[in-house]
C-alpha cells in the first residue's frame, strides 16, 4: 500500500510545516518536563528533568549525564 499526499485532495507541501526546534525543551518549564517524566514511568524524573534544562552544560555534557542516569539503573537492576 503506498500513501500518497494527495489522497485527499490536498498537495503537500512542505513550506508549511512548522519548523523543527533545535531544542525541544526550551519552551518547558522544570515542574512541567518532571510531571511528563513520571507520567512516563521515569522514577528519576526530577534528576532527567535537572539535566536536561540544564543552562551550563553543552549538548554532550548533557548526553553524557543521561547515559550515566541510565547506566546507574541498568545496574541496579542487576544487582537482584
């Protein structure tokens, strides 16, 4: 099955997408960016949220402290 953009009768055209946010947490608050983390399931919800808002680290700081949350709960649950 292929879809196309004019199934409907409308030409797609990509002028009048919205542009992508090179962040896209920069128009969130810190309360709002944990609620969504929990809601998620995230038990470090307010740590994730601390690093991603974050205003003096880089992208890759950043990264690297993700990874690092990540890893500390991969073990973790090895530990039982």
């Amino acid at each position: 099955v292929h879809v196309h953009p004019s199934v409907h009768g409308y030409r797609f055209d990509t002028a009048l997408r919205k542009k992508a946010a090179a962040n896209i947490f920069e128009s969130i608050n810190e309360e709002s960016l944990q609620k969504l983390f929990r809601n998620s399931g995230d038990k470090k919800a307010e740590e994730r949220a601390k690093i991603i808002l974050a205003t003096d680290q880089d992208l890759e700081e950043k990264t690297r402290a993700l990874m690092a949350l990540k890893q500390r709960r991969k073990d973790k649950l090895l530990q039982f």
